[in-house]
C-alpha cells in the first residue's frame, strides 16, 4: 500500500495536533498504555516521512498548499526537502525514544499525561518549523516551539528554580521570537512573497538590498537566542531544571537546532556576505569556546552537558559562517551527530540521577560497579562527544577541523581559527573524560541518597539505539548517512555539491594531527585539573540567574514609572494627553495640505448673521469666564445653544433647529436640576501655568478644527445624497428626505440610536438609585430656598398649555414624513410639556395622575420599532422595508399611511420615556418617590 | 459666511475643550455641551451651508444635503442623553466621593492617595 497517496504533508501537523490530545484521554488506561499510545501519532508521522524518503532523496522537493485566506495572500503551505526530512526524521525518531524514555524517568505520581502532551504539541511545533513553505506559518511554529519549552521546563512548577529557569528561556527565545518576525517581515517584503520558494529564488536582490544589513541581524537575533549563541547562551544551562527527557530532546536535539535551522534554511539568500561571515563566524567560534570551557568545571552533570550543548551548537553555527560548502556540509552532519550522542548522553545522566538521587560528580564516583552497562553505553557516546575515532563525533570533528583551515577570510590572522578549534577540541576531550572518570571511577561514591543499580530494562533501549547509531555512524558513514546527508546539503547550498569523502581514515594530514593533539591535549588538561581549578576559584561566580532576574526586575520597576507618569489616575491628564496627541496627528496632515486647492469662495453674508454670530462667540466666551459662577454659565450656555439652533434654521435645516431647540430646553431644565444637588460655586485652584496650558492646547484644538471646516466647506459638494432625494416620496413615501432617511434608508441605524437613549436612561435610573445625597435648604449665599415651591400662575398656566402642548406634537409627529418634524421632535415636545407639568406641580402631584411608566414605555418604543422593521420579512422584504398607500377617507381627504410611521412612533415613545425617565428620576430625588433599589 | 461660520465653530470648540480641561464636574458637563454644539455644526456642515433649500421635496428649487442633517438630528438627541448620564454620574460622585472633582481627590494629596491604593492591588 502506498502511503503517500492517502496523506498530505498537512496530515503530518493535523494528526500530530490531534495527537496532542490522545496522552490526557488515555492517561487512565495505565502508564504503559498510555505511553504506546502516545507514541501513535509520532510513528504514523514518521512512517509517512519514511516513505517519502525515496521522493526525496532523488532530488525532488515536495510542496504542497492550502488557500486560507487569499484576500490577504495567506496560505498554508509546506515543504519536504532534503534539510527538511533531515530535520524531521531526528524530531520524530529521537521524539519516539524520548517518549519510551520517559515512561521510566517520570514517577507514577506525576502527570504523565500532561507531560507528554506537552511534549507532543512541542512535536508538533517543530516539525511544523521544519516542514514550513511559509515565512509566516514558520514563525508561528516558531513561537509554538517556545512556548511548549516554557510548559516543558515548568513542568515541575513547584521548584522555584524550574519557574525561573522557564521564564528566562522564555524571556530570551520570545525576545528573538520578535526579532526574527521583523526580519522575516522585511525578507517578505523584499522578495515580495512570503512563500519561502519565491524567498529563496531571490537571494541576489536580498543581499542587494539596503535594508539586508537590519534583516540580517534580527535573523540572526533569532535565531542566536534560540540556539544559545553568546551572549544570549546563559538561559539553556537554566533550562536544565527541566525533567531529563525534556532537557535529553528540547534542549539539546532538537529545539536549540532550531536556530541553526534557520540558519541552514535562510543560507542561500542570507550567506556569502563580509557581514554574514563576521557575525556568525565570530558568534560561533566565542560560543565554542566558552562553552567548552566552562563545562570543565560544572559539577552538576546536566550542568556540564549543557555547556558542552551550548559549545556544539556553537561549533555548528561557526561552521555555516565559515561559507564553504564542504563547511555547511560539515554542519548538517555534526547536527546529527551532536543530536544521537548529546540525547544518549543527557538520558544516560537521567539514569544515573534517577538510579543514584543526586547528578553532583563530586558525589558520584565509582559507579562502574554498580552499573556497568549503562557505564559502557555512556562511555561511547561521551568518546563520541570526545571526537575519538571510530565514533560518529570523530568524523564531523575532522572536517571541522579540515575547514578550519581553509579560511582566509580574516586575513594574516585566519591561523586563530584551526588554532582556537584545536583548543575547544582539548576542552571537548577533557570535559568528557571528566563525564567518565569522575562518574564511573575516581574511588567511591560519597553518601549518595541511593543505592545505584541498573535502570529498567526498557529505560535502556532509548540510550541503546542511540549509541548503536553512534557506532554504526562512526563506522560506516556513507552507508548509514550518506545520501540524507548529499540531500539535505544540496537544499541548503542550492546547487551541485563538491567532493567529499565519508570515511575514517584520510592519511596523516593536519585535521588527524589536529585530533591527535585535541585529544592528548584533553588528557593532560583533565590530568592537571587541579590547577585550572583553583586558579578558576579566584573569580567570583556570577549567577546568570540573579543577574537576569536584576535585569528584568529593573525593566518592570521602569514600566510601572512610565505607567505612573501616563496613567496617573487624573482624568484631567487623560484628557490634556489625548488632545495634545489628537492636535498632533491631524495637524501634520494640515500643514501639508495645499493651500492652493481649489476653493469657492465664501457667500455674501448679511448684518443678522454677523450680528448673531458676535453674540454666540460672546456667549461662549462669557460661559468660560464666568464657569466657576455656575447659573450664570448655564444660561450664557443657553444662549449658545439658541442660536445653534436658529442657525440650523437659517441653513435649511428645519428638523434641526426643532430639535436643537426641544433639546436646548430639556438640557437646560437637566443642568438646572443637577445643580441643586452639586455645589453651587467652584473654587478657583487651577494654578496660572494650568490655565495657560489649557487654554494653549484648547486654542490648538479650536484652531485646528476651524482650519479642517473651512478645508471641506469651501470645497464643492460631491454628496450620495441625490440617491435619498431622487428616491424618497417614491421608495419611502415622503417628501421630508431627513425623516425619509431617519426611519426608512438609514433605519436600522435610527434602531440603534434609540436603543442607545434607552440604555442611557436605565444606566441613569439604576446610578441615582440609592443615592444618598445631603440636600441643601440654602443657596450658597446662605439665603433659604423659597417656601412657594409651586407658584399659582405657573400650575394654572401650564395645566392650561397641556393639551395644546400634546396636541403640537401630535401633529409634528404626524406630519413628521413629509414637513419639518417627526418621532425625535415630537417626542422631546412631549417630554417638555410634561416636566413642565413636574415643575408646576411637583412629584407629589404627577404621581397619582400619569401612571405611566417610562421604563415600560421605552421597552415598547424599541420592541414597536424593531417588529415594525421584522414586520417586512413576512411580505418577504428585507429588514426594514418600508411599505405605504394611500386611502382617501370621508371628511378628511386622501391620506397616507407608511409602515415608516409605525416605527416613528417606537422612536416617539422611546425619546419620551428616556427623556421622563432622565428627568423624572432626577427630580424625584428630592422626593419620597426617589428610585430605591427593590431587593 | 463660511468664514464666519468656521469661525463660530472655532470658538466654540476652543470654550468646550478649555471647560473639558477644568477639574470639576460641572465645568466638564458645560464643556460638553458647549463641544457638542460645535461637533453638531461641524457634521452639519458637511452638507455646505444652503440658504432656503430644505429638504423637503417640491418646497424649493435646490435642496439642501439631507444626509448630514439626519445624521446631526439622531446625534443631537444621543448627545442629550450622553451629557444627561455624565451629569448624573457626577452627582452620583459627589454622593459617593464627597467632592465634585474629576479625578475624585485633591489634586495635592496625588502622591499620598495613589500609592497605598496600588499596592493593594
């Protein structure tokens, strides 16, 4: 049966997602169930991979993809070449063994599956990365990658140093996580496409480009933080708090590879450059050494492997700098390498933690004897990690140190390179003999919590096929490896590969005297320790931990200062920060906008409108003068609002000035109200600079606005208005087109807006419910409020008026579709002629004699509007659909009838409520009918 | 006209944002009234200033824009409402509060308020 030709490469990431959740659901069925079932969707992936293997060896790269959403050029698309099925084959395969791994490490007391759904979303991400034809989707993986290493190292969260250890590698990868999005952004925008085929097709213009120097380098930011790269290494030996499995398959197989991948994958459009050479060159070549280093004197052993982890990858990235192809070559295959003998190693330091109690080597020693098989199979991974012939580790070495020669990019000091690789070399030897020795010889144990013994069988097969593949590797390389290796190096370099040979033995040349001398070297340096020892004990050791945490600590500290200045609690600030930022953004456009444009000029203007327009500015100029005399601001503000509304009128726009004027009263009667309940009089306390200030940004504000209106209306009109005007008595049935438009073209909006009243409304009922405020008997000049509470000529006169009140607004309602009126105007004359009553009367008057309630009134105002809208769906009409006739009536004469009005009367009676409501409560606060909350 | 119409509504915003800017409350509700009235001229505008051309079909020759006019009269009652619910929140401040500032507190105690009340959260 062929495979290939049920599944997609998208069935790889969708059954490994799904796969996420099959460890929870089978957790219950036992451990060892649940481990063969978690191991499912990872060994269909991998039979899958595995039968493409063919495909992809003879050279063909297999895409596939997905529109998702193509107005925005998103597609999900993927990639199988040779790096990529390189990368896969290590992700699943070491994956599957980890995860047999794990079913011993971790005790029946923890939650394996949690753990292993972690480790499988992680899974997931990585081959999504590998997998990835898109710059975009890759990132997203990516990001995926850090945060499943976040839950992975977190996974015993009750020890402070793994929630440190977790928040830093998150700190650090996610910072690069950024970093590599806008440089990839700026990669996508220069080849124009975010599929990585088109991205790679056009290096040359890349490299070209002016911005390639800023791309490069967020790339790199990248893809150094998640590979450990000096100086960003410090977070992967904290990592280690992580469990074993985590640390043997995330933080030194796979996930840390990942920058390299990245490395590898971007090579073609990224490399070849003095810049490219530099950075990475010099990045790598520092990590190498430092690592190797420092990893001689961790006495922890996870510890010591993750130094020497972090001077691996820095091997590895030094060698995709040095920009030969047989170095990139070299590169791919010590990716491999490092990968099967780095994973055996941190499982056989998992073992020796698990079957000992403790992973301190000035503890254990001597465990050869109690252990001797899991001893044989460290020794060959740690020779391996040695670079000792006949292991896989050797062969990569050597061409390492074979390129190393060949570089003469640093000119007269291109011999530092072989010269500095040697000296890693030694470090390399001599940390790993110190593996061996200190572990498994070097006397006796010193009070271990534990009696050592062999692990369980099972827990051995893991380390078992690693080092078999160490071996085989070694031995026979271009048989084991060879093609996949010709492949993967041939989609990274792009073109025909130069000639290598896999093979052990290459005659005496320098690289084999360079072994032998990293080796030898390696062995005296571990002979002599102690020296090294105590002269590296003069230096003060620095935690990475405390410094970073010292770091992070300062940024927030700084955060919340910034956050203090703006966010202050002062809604004052708010208010002066916004405007100063609105004058900001609409003044730009203004000052380069052409004050050439074409204009009309301005119509004749006529002495009354001068004459008006000098008492509004003097009326708004007075309310600010006199702002803190609070009756006499309220009326200079009154005056304002009069003429905006007979200059609604004066420009033919009689619904307005109606409504302007209804409105006028109404918020005049409101700001009267609240007055008695606020104080009377404001303190002056802003300071002059305050003053000045404000009136500096108001006049800003104030002249920008004025600048922008005379911008558009001098401009001729360009208006969709003649649709309303050419359809309104023949699609909705009248003639006034501002009605027209309020319940019939623009409904649904009018739907709206009273919805808005009415909510206003309720959330002010519901505020003033409760409130308990002290009610003054005095103004502020001490003078008693009047005991006439309801003079004699108001009552009588308003009583009187009532009726004609109503009936004004019933005709305006009426005639509202086709002359100056309707539901707004006539409900707001309504509401007046009613709290005209209230002030007449009084609460105690109204109450008994208008039992209406205003709540259930705008209930049924929005519930009329909205089914008269509904009521078109069933003559099958869309929402809102106005329908209206004519029928001539005895006595009265032809007279339309519109559905439109039916929903104006919801609008009517929504206004009124809202309105009453508003106002009613507020006046009845001073009254026993105020709004209590009803339990 | 137009220039002293632009005018007007100059005026006007520059007295609404001034008030805005006030510490107390009534101050503020004045404000937004006053820059209601000139947001509402402002959008109102929009159609350009016609003199005898209502909407209204058959009453003139040419008419005036009917859309900005709509779009003015729905504001004019939703900005009613709006300044209604900021003055009833700030009586309902000053039951709460004691005072009548914006902010809520004296302006000097800032530092002494701020701080107890954030490291509690």
């Amino acid at each position: 049966m062929e495979l290939s030709e049920f599944m997609s490469l998208f069935w790889i990431t969708a059954i490994m997602l799904l796969g996420v959740t099959v460890p929870l659901v089978t957790e219950r069925f036992g451990r060892t169930a649940n481990t063969v079932f978690t191991m499912l969707p990872p060994a269909i992936a991998l039979a899958y991979i595995a039968s493409l293997i063919p495909t992809v060896l003879a050279g063909n790269v297999i895409t596939e993809s997905l529109e998702w959403i193509p107005a925005v050029g998103l597609t999900l698309s993927m990639r199988l070449d040779g790096l990529a099925l390189m990368f896969a084959i290590l992700i699943l395969g070491i994956g599957l063994l980890i995860i047999l791994y794990a079913r011993y490490y971790l005790s029946e007391r923890e939650a394996a599956g949690r753990f292993f759904a972690y480790l499988l979303l992680f899974m997931t991400a990585m081959l999504s990365i590998v997998l990835s034809n898109n710059v975009l989707q890759l990132w997203m993986a990516w990001e995926v990658t850090s945060i499943s290493s976040f839950l992975l190292i977190s996974f015993w969260s009750s020890k402070s140093e793994s929630r440190k250890g977790a928040r830093m590698a998150l700190t650090v990868t996610g910072a690069g996580g950024l970093a590599l999005l806008a440089g990839l952004l700026i990669i996508a925008d220069i080849a124009g496409s975010y599929e990585l085929g088109a991205i790679l097709a056009s290096g040359d213009a890349i490299r070209d480009h002016a911005l390639y120097p800023i791309a490069l380098i967020l790339v790199l930011l990248g893809a150094f933080t998640k590979s450990a790269q000096f100086p960003f290494h410090f977070w992967l030996p904290h990592a280690m708090a992580a469990p074993t499995p985590v640390s043997a398959y995330l933080h030194s197989a796979t996930m840390v590879k990942a920058g390299i991948f990245l490395l590898a994958r971007f090579y073609p459009i990224l490399s070849g450059t003095e810049l490219w050479f530099l950075i990475v060159t010099m990045t790598g070549l520092i990590t190498l050494l430092l690592g190797a280093y420092v990893a001689l004197f961790k006495h922890d052993l996870k510890g010591l492997l993750a130094y020497s982890t972090v001077s691996h990858l820095g091997l590895i990235v030094l060698l995709l700098g040095l920009d030969t192809e047989l170095a990139t070559v070299a590169a791919l295959f010590h990716i491999m390498n490092h990968a099967v003998f780095k994973a055996s190693l941190f499982m056989a330091a998992g073992i020796i933690d698990h079957e000992s109690g403790t992973r301190d080597m000035r503890k254990l020693n001597g465990l050869w004897r109690y252990m001797p098989y899991t001893a044989t199979l460290a020794m060959v991974a740690a020779a391996s990690m040695a670079g000792v012939p006949l292991f896989n580790g050797f062969l990569s070495k050597e061409m390492f140190f074979a390129e190393s020669l060949h570089q003469e990019t640093l000119g007269f000091l291109s011999w530092m390179i072989p010269v500095l690789a040697t000296l890693a070399g030694v470090f390399a030897v001599a940390y790993s003999l110190r593996f061996i020795h200190d572990v498994f010889f070097n006397g006796e144990p010193v009070n271990l919590p534990k009696i050592p013994h062999e692990p369980p069988r099972y827990m051995k097969i893991p380390v078992e096929v690693l080092v078999a593949l160490c071996l085989l590797v070694g031995i026979f390389p271009a048989f084991m490896i060879g093609s996949l290796l010709e492949a993967a190096a041939t989609s990274v370099l792009m073109k025909e590969l130069p000639y290598y040979s896999l093979a052990i033995w290459h005659g005496f040349n320098i690289p084999l005297l360079m072994s032998v001398i990293a080796i030898v070297g390696g062995v005296l340096v571990y002979t002599y320790r102690r020296h090294l020892y105590s002269f590296q004990a003069q230096f003060k050791e620095t935690d990475a931990k405390l410094v970073f945490e010292g770091v992070m600590q300062k940024i927030v500290a700084f955060s919340a200062k910034f956050d203090e200045g703006l966010n202050n609690g002062s809604l004052q600030r708010y208010v002066a920060l916004l405007l100063l930022f609105t004058i900001v953004i609409t003044a730009i456009p203004l000052i380069n906008l052409d004050v050439a444009a074409a204009h009309l000029p301005d119509q004749p203007v006529t002495f009354v409108e001068i004459v008006a327009g000098v008492i509004l500015c003097l009326s708004a100029i007075a309310t600010v003068i006199y702002h803190r005399k609070r009756m006499i601001a309220l009326i200079t503000l009154s005056v304002v609002g009069l003429i905006v509304s007979v200059a609604f009128a004066r420009f033919s726009a009689p619904d307005l000035a109606l409504t302007q004027l209804a409105v006028e009263v109404v918020t005049v009667i409101l700001l009267m109200l609240a007055l008695y309940f606020l104080p009377q009089k404001t303190i002056a306390e802003s300071s002059p600079s305050r003053v000045v200030r404000d009136l500096g940004i108001a006049a800003a504000v104030g002249g920008v606005v004025a600048t922008i209106n005379y911008a558009f209306i001098t401009q001729p009109l360009d208006s969709i208005s003649e649709f309303f005007l050419a359809n309104s008595k023949t699609g909705g049935g009248g003639t006034n087109a501002v009605n027209v438009i309020l319940v019939d073209f623009r409904g649904l909006d009018t739907l709206g807006e009273i919805l808005v009243l009415g909510i206003a409304a309720f959330g002010i009922f519901k505020l003033l419910t409760g409130v308990k405020l002290a009610m003054p008997t005095a103004n502020y000049k001490g003078i008693p409020w009047s005991e006439d509470r309801h003079p004699p000529i108001l009552t009588v006169i308003s009583q009187s008026l009532l009726p004609l009140a109503l009936l004004v607004s019933f005709y305006i309602f009426l005639r509202g579709h086709n002359m100056p009126g309707g539901g707004f105007i006539a409900g707001l004359i309504t509401s007046v002629a009613l709290i005209q009553q209230y002030i007449a009367h009084g609460v105690d008057w109204i109450k008994p004699r208008l039992k209406v309630n205003y709540q259930s009134l705008i209930a049924w105002g929005v519930l009329i509007a909205t089914f008269t809208g509904i009521g078109s769906w069933f003559f099958g009409r869309p929402f809102m659909t106005t329908w209206f006739d004519y029928f001539d009536i005895p006595f009265i004469g032809e007279i339309e009838l519109a559905s439109a009005l039916v929903f104006d009367l919801g609008v009517y009676l929504t206004v009124v409520g809202a309105t009453l409501l508003i106002l009613a409560s507020l006046g009845k606060l001073t009254s026993v009918h105020r709004p209590v909350a009803e339990e | 006209m137009e220039t002293l119409y632009v005018v007007c509504v100059g005026v006007m915003t520059f007295c609404g944002v001034f008030l805005c800017l006030r510490g107390r409350t009534f101050s503020v509700v004045v404000g937004l009234t006053m820059l209601s009235y000139a947001v509402n001229l402002f959008l109102f505008s929009s159609g350009r200033l016609n003199l005898n051309g209502a909407a209204i079909l058959g009453m003139s020759e040419s008419y005036a824009d009917p859309l900005p006019q709509a779009l003015v009269l729905t504001a004019i009652v939703i900005g009613f409402a709006m300044i209604a619910f900021v003055v009833i929140l700030s009586i309902r401040a000053r039951a709460d509060l004691g005072n009548d500032l914006v902010d809520g507190r004296d302006p000097p105690d800032t530092d002494k308020l701020v701080k107890p009340i954030r490291s509690k959260l």
